[in-house]
C-alpha cells in the first residue's frame, strides 16, 4: 500500500470519502514524504518517544510518525474524518484519534493517561493556519512535560516566532515563545506539497522547550502583561504604551522611574527590548508601582 502522503493515494482517499475540503478549518494536507522526513527527522523522534500531533487529516503526517513512535495521540476536530483515519490508520494501532478542538482538551490529562512516566515527548503537527497562534502559546503556558514542538505554520508566523531583538519581525509572539522554548525556523516548504495549495508560505518551526526560562522575573504573570502592553501599539514609544496599557496617566512618574533603574530609554519601542531588559522592567515597575 502506497503511503497516504502521495498525491495518488491522497486522491484515491479523497475521491472514496467524496471529502470537501473545508477552508474555515485549515485543511491543507501534505502530499510529499520528503517534506514529512524532514519534519519527522527534525523532532528526532526515536522507538521511545510519545508523540502529541494536532489535526492529523486524513492521516499523511500520523503514519509517518507511528512509523516511528512508541505511540501517537492525535486531535481531530472534523467528525468526517474520523471513519476516515480508522481506515488510513489501521495498521497502526498505537495511534489513538481524539476526537477535539486541541484548543478545549486537557492536555495535561491526556498525557497523563497516554504515555509513561517521564517518557520523551514530543508535539508534531501540521497546524492549521487558522489557530496557529492560540495553538502554540496553549502548548508553551500549560508547561507540559514535553521536549519540543515541530510544527509546519504560516512562513511569516516562524519568523516572527524565532525573531530576534531589533529586527522588524520582533513583536511579542517572539517573547512569549522564547521565554519557553528555543526557536528556530527548520525550512521554508512550497505550496505545491499541500492539497489545496495554501495561498501563503509555510514553514518549519522548531520549538526546543528550556529547562527554567532564560530570565528569572518576580512574578511571571506580570511580567506578560507589561510586554503585552508595551506592544499593544507598535507606533507608541514604551513609555506611552505603559500609560496607556498597563497604568493609567495618573501613574506616569513612578513608569519613568522605573524604565530609568531598568536604564531603558522611554522613547524606545517595545520591539528594540530584549527578553532581559522586559524582565527588568517588569521588576522595577512592580517595585515603583508599590
Ligand atoms: N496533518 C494533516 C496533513 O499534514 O496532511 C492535516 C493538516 S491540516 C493543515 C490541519 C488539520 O487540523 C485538519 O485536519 C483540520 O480539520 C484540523 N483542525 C483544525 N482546527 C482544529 C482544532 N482546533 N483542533 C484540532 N484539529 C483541528
């Protein structure tokens, strides 16, 4: 039997179900092993490791990971294709379907239930590009016990995520993420190894998680909310996008005094911040505003 990811067998899966894509849901399936070697090779999935995939559609990615994989566990939105994947998939019976919006399970317990203590796991998906965003940050803040993710995404979206200081690419999504993991965009892939063809570019994203974020800051929840705030307007210097978003004009004194022991500039933008100077910020602001 041909493997589910080539355009032929795509076809016939397809034609045999009379599936109609649905574009509200992401639906792009990928129609070249090649691409699929590439992500799997990047995730370093061996005989021991669990896997945690989102969306497996009619099963392209899936099998090549239970190839591979101690076990696989996959959420699926659209019921439609559940009689569908029980067919593609069955010949793999470590591969258990969760019939879910990813966005509402609990990720925790699944784990949990799913796979033995301490096992490596690890999230690899080809994310549709709808919800790429609560997608990831749900699996970077719920702090599972996970190795890292390997995930296919909107082109624009990887680089904004493995972004450094500075660049015009740099933006909170860039914080956020690598407070929690290391980032790094793997490849860019074509349209033409997906059915339908996206309209924009895709690529890898690699999201190693890190033992302790790389800075300690007083209190986490805070700390997200003033690089939150600092971003809400891009064209707003620090200082006004702290009034503005995270105090009130009445607080204006103590932002000053605290971006000055943080020693940052108040006309900087919140894009020119590194992860280090946020975290100092975030501390002397609780400290000022006491
Ligand atoms: N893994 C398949 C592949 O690579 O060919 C399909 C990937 S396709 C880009 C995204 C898949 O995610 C679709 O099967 C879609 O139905 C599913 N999906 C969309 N939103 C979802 C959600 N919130 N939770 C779980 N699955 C979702």
């Amino acid at each position: 039997m041909k493997d589910i990811a080539t355009p032929a067998r795509t076809k016939e899966i397809l034609a045999q179900y009379g599936f109609q894509f649905k574009k509200s849901l992401g639906q792009n399936f990928l129609i070249d092993t090649n691409i699929l070697d590439k992500i799997i090779d990047s995730a370093q999935i061996t005989s021991d490791t669990g896997v945690i995939e989102v969306g497996p559609g009619i099963g392209a990615l899936t099998e090549q990971i239970a190839k591979k994989a101690e076990k696989v566990v996959s959420f699926e939105i659209d019921q439609r294709l559940l009689p569908v994947l029980e067919d593609t998939l069955s010949p793999y019976p470590h591969v258990q379907i969760i019939h879910s919006d990813v966005l509402k399970a609990d990720l925790t317990a699944t784990i949990q239930s799913t796979f033995k203590q301490d096992q490596d796991i690890m999230v690899v998906a080809n994310l549709p590009y709808y919800v790429t965003t609560p997608i990831l940050m749900k699996l970077l803040e719920e702090k599972l016990p996970i190795r890292g993710i390997v995930v296919m995404i909107q082109a624009e979206v990887a680089e904004r995520i493995a972004a450094k200081p500075g660049t015009k690419e740099y933006g909170s999504l860039s914080i956020a993420a690598q407070y929690f993991a290391e980032a790094e965009k793997v490849m860019t892939v074509p349209a033409s190894v997906f059915v339908p063809r996206p309209k924009v570019d895709s690529a890898v994203l690699r999201l190693t998680i890190r033992p302790k974020p790389p800075v300690e800051v007083r209190d986490e929840e805070y700390f997200f909310k003033v690089f939150h705030a600092s971003f809400a307007n891009r064209r707003k210097t620090i200082l006004n996008n702290l009034i503005h978003n995270l105090e009130s004009k009445e607080k204006k004194k103590e932002i000053e005094q605290a971006l000055a022991q943080a020693n940052i500039d108040p006309k900087r933008r919140g894009e020119t911040l590194s992860l280090e100077e946020f975290a100092l910020l975030s501390d002397s602001l609780l400290s000022c505003l006491q």
